[in-house]
C-alpha cells in the first residue's frame, strides 16, 4: 500500500456525534466521506441531521443522519442498536457533540455542572462503552475525542476585553478531562486493536465580535482563527491507518496557540 492509500478510509464507517453542526462536526463529517467513509451523524436535531445528509449524498457522498442525545443513556442504547442492525459495526467513532450554554463562573451553579456532567462526562463514556464492542471487532479501528486548546492551557481573559463574550469554567473542565480519558482507552484498548486521540482545536472563526477576533489573531503565531478547513487533515489522519501507529496522543490543531 502506498502511502496516500492508506488515508484512504473507503470501506469504512463512521459516527460523527454532534456530526452535522456548523463548527467542527460538519467540517469532520466531510473529511471523513471525501476520505471514503460512510459517515453516520448524529444530535439531538433530526432536521439537522437529514439535510446535511441530503446534501452531502447530492454530491456523491454516503452519510446517514440520525437521531441521538447524549446525555440520554437510553438514547444511546437505542442509536446503537440502530447501528448494529444498519451497518453491522462501525470502524471510527468521532466523540464531537458538547452540551451547554455558557455563563461565566459566578453564572454557573453547581445544578449547572451536574446537568453538563450529565451530557459531556457521562455521554462520551456512555458512548464509548456503547460501541467499543463493534470497533474491537475490526482490527483497525480509531476512537477520536474532540477537544479543546482549553483543555491544555488556561483562559487568556485579555482575548475578551471589550466583549461581553464570557469562557464558561465547565468547558475546561469536562475537555481537560476528555484528554486523559482518552489516554486510558489507548492503554486498555491497544491490545484489541481500537486506537483512540484527541484533537485539540484553536478558536474557530464563528463571526465573533471584532475585537475578539482582532485581540485573537494577535496571540497566534499563525494571525488568524481556525476555519472550516483547518481540522479536516488530523480527522482523516488520525482516523485512517496513515496512523496506524498513533494512540494516546493530543493533536493540537490551534496555529500554534499553546505554543506561546
């Protein structure tokens, strides 16, 4: 095999949670079925779902949007019961979708936490138990984890002067914790062929105000935030056996953000 074939991800198939959303999901769930895949994206919103999956099939993709909340557990019983009996068995699961809505610390309660625990903690567990029986069928599978620079480094409060932007604390919290979790499903799940990392984002370019986005570009050493396109090589990189080698690892994918 030559080594553009082996990011080849035909034959494949996918879930993509969160997989048809406007920021990182969408962006995986085409570079996943440009790759090859079939690509399964799944939210809370139905309607999302299909058109994204209209769309994509128009230009000669195959993607299939479903129905899923992760912070339902019967939910996820359901989707995957779904899958099984639709597809037999999945070869990469991309851990994308985030509940939330924000609010700064002294915003936050603990009720609040409980509820974002509920949805980000105990549904990418809940969804990695759910399907790690189907990827350790395939000897090559990969379980990839959508995190954050946030989750390496601290806020930088100076990036929201003269915004009424606010970084919720809960965010850093549950995608610090997805890193490590992912360190432990490489070491327990290496030996049955499953793969599993984590990117890490940069701040994605979302029509935020000026001076964000001014006070944002100067703190990368790149000068500007992440688009649509920037996240598509280390999905289809680490999801594919280019890197078939790679576990355990955090792809900082920020234009050198955390190098600062």
């Amino acid at each position: 095999m030559g080594v553009l074939d082996s990011f080849s991800l035909a034959g494949k198939t996918a879930v993509v949670t969160g997989g048809a959303g406007p920021l990182f999901g969408s962006s995986i769930s085409e570079a996943l079925a440009e790759a090859g895949a079939t690509v399964i994206t799944a939210s809370r919103s139905r309607d999302r779902n299909e058109e994204y999956a209209r769309n994509m099939c128009d230009r000669g993709f195959e993607v299939v949007g479903l129905t899923l909340d992760i912070a339902d557990s019967e939910s996820i019983s359901s989707f995957r019961d779904q899958i099984v009996r639709d597809f037999g068995q999945i070869h990469i699961l991309v851990n994308n979708a985030v509940t939330g809505r924000g609010g700064d610390f002294n915003d936050q309660t603990p009720e609040y936490w409980s509820q974002s625990a509920q949805g980000n903690m105990v549904g990418l567990f809940a969804m990695c138990k759910a399907f790690l029986p189907s990827l350790s069928s395939h000897p090559t599978s990969s379980i990839l984890n959508i995190s954050s620079i946030y989750g390496v480094v601290g806020n930088d409060p100076s990036l929201y002067e003269g915004t009424d932007m606010k970084q919720p604390p809960d965010y850093n919290f549950v995608k610090a914790g997805m890193i490590n979790f992912t360190r432990y499903l490489a070491n327990y799940y290496g030996s049955d062929g499953v793969r599993a990392n984590c990117i890490c984002p940069g701040g994605y370019f979302n029509d935020q105000p000026e001076p964000f986005v001014r006070n944002y570009e100067k703190r990368v050493p790149l000068g500007r935030m992440l688009n649509s396109e920037d996240i598509k090589g280390a999905a289809v990189f680490l999801a594919s056996d280019a890197s078939e080698y790679v576990t355990g690892t955090t792809m900082m994918v920020d234009g050198g953000f955390t190098t600062i």
